[in-house]
C-alpha cells in the first residue's frame, strides 16, 4: 500500500512525500537499515536515527541523535555502540557530570573522572582517584601555591 502511494506521487512529481512513503513503506516491512539509509540520504535526520536504532545500528543512530541536538539519546546509543569516549563528551556537555565521570573512571582517564567528580561535590571519590592517577600531591601542591600567590597578592589589613 505505502509502496504503491510512494509511487503514484513520484510519479506526479512529488519526490519528497514519495521519499516519506518509501521510508514509511520500509519500516513497516521491517527493512529499518534500508529506512534509516533513505532518511539519511533525504536529510531527515530524526527518522534516520529512529530506524539506525531500530536496525540496531547505534553508532550511525548516534550521530544522527546527535545531529537533532538530542544529546542524552546520543549518548546512550554511543553507548550501546562501544563508543565510550563519545558518550561521556556528550554526558558532560550536557551537564551530567556523574555520568561522564564513571565513563572517564572505566576508560582509565583518572585525572578526567576525579576533576569531574570533584564538580559534582564527590571529594572522597575524586581524591581517590588522583591518588591512582599518582597526581594527587601536584594537585595539593598547585592548591597550596594558587593560595600563596593569592595570600601575596591580598593588600595587608589596616
């Protein structure tokens, strides 16, 4: 039926609403690759991330998630896709700093994942983590130094 609509309308000219019947017609016959393909191709961007999950093809959905502004949903399918780094730019572009921050922690990133739990208010946490990054005394350094400078730069009390 939808293949046959997409038909009569290409063949009046219509080449858009053809398109939207042919992707329609194809993700009802569960061809979701074929779909998400077309939409892509025609700049439909939010059909074309909807079918690439549908055809279980995360990255692609990801970009396309991505390319709409739905930064959250982008993340989780770069998720699914095994692309980690991705997904915790995106968490912490979009604020959710926890998020990034055990992302950072799995991919060994100690220094990232301990200054992002640090933003999030988890001392403990982000502390133990620059003790495994074996950063930890610079940074209680360069804390003692900043609050040297600062001392020195204060004008003395009357």
């Amino acid at each position: 039926m939808w293949q046959e609509a997409s038909e009569i309308y290409s063949e009046i000219g219509k080449a858009e609403k053809s398109r939207q019947l042919q992707i329609r017609s194809l993700m009802n016959l569960d061809k979701f690759l074929e779909a998400a393909e077309l939409a892509d191709d025609s700049g439909e961007f939010r059909v074309a991330a909807e079918a690439y999950e549908y055809a279980k093809e995360y990255a692609k959905a990801g970009e396309m998630f991505r390319l709409i502004g739905k930064m959250d949903k982008a993340a989780e399918m770069y998720l699914l896709a095994g692309k980690v780094l991705e997904a915790a730019v995106l968490y912490e572009q979009t604020g959710d700093l926890r998020q990034a921050a055990e992302l950072r922690e799995q991919l060994h990133e100690y220094d990232k994942a301990a200054e992002l739990y640090a933003l999030t208010g988890e001392a403990a946490k982000s502390g133990k983590l620059y003790l495994e990054s074996g950063h930890f005394f610079d940074r209680v350094k360069g804390k003692l130094t900043n609050r040297k400078i600062d001392a020195a730069a204060s004008p003395e009390p009357d």
